[in-house]
C-alpha cells in the first residue's frame, strides 16, 4: 500500500448548515463532481453540541483545483442548495503527518 502524498494539498471547510441531513444528501450526491475536480479524500466532521455546524477537511490534487472547484458559480449555487451558511475556506499544505 502507498502512502498518500505528504505535500499533497488540503482545505478545511467549516459552516453552518440549515439542516445536516438535507446537507449530506447535496453533499453525497457532488461525489463525482468533487473526485473529477480533484477532491482525493475527504472527512466530515460535526462540532460537539452543534450538529449543524460542519467541517469539511479534504485532500486534493492541487490547491489551484480546489479553489477553482470551490470558488465556481455552480458550487456557490449548490451551497445555497444544501442550506450552507457563511463558509470559511483554508487552504493548506502539509508539511508533516504521523500516526502515534
């Protein structure tokens, strides 16, 4: 098994939903979408005692893909679609990763 590329790309996403299930159908449904535009693994992730607040932590094949992915017209309208409120994007480069 290989391991995935170090230097490889991340973005973390975190946002307010109006509702989380009506979000991760949207969300599940842009799969292929996401894959095709560069989106190599993902987790989501839910705040302790808010579960409409989501994090979105993903790994991609450039940051030059995800920022065109995310900042596209058709992904902003697919955000209002899911209910998405006020997201925050970072875009990241990791530099070291382990497992203890």
């Amino acid at each position: 098994m290989t391991s995935p590329d170090v230097r490889a790309p991340h973005v973390l996403i975190i946002h307010e939903v109006a509702d989380y299930a009506a979000w991760k159908g949207v969300f599940d449904r842009a799969a292929e979408m996401r894959r095709a535009a560069g989106e190599r693994s993902y987790q989501v992730l839910r705040c302790e005692g808010e579960p409409n607040r989501i994090v979105h932590f993903s790994r991609w094949t450039s940051t030059a893909a995800a920022r065109a992915f995310f900042e596209s017209p058709e992904l902003v309208r697919i955000r209002a679609e899911a209910g998405v409120r006020a997201p925050e994007f970072v875009y990241l480069e990791e530099v070291a990763a382990g497992e203890l």
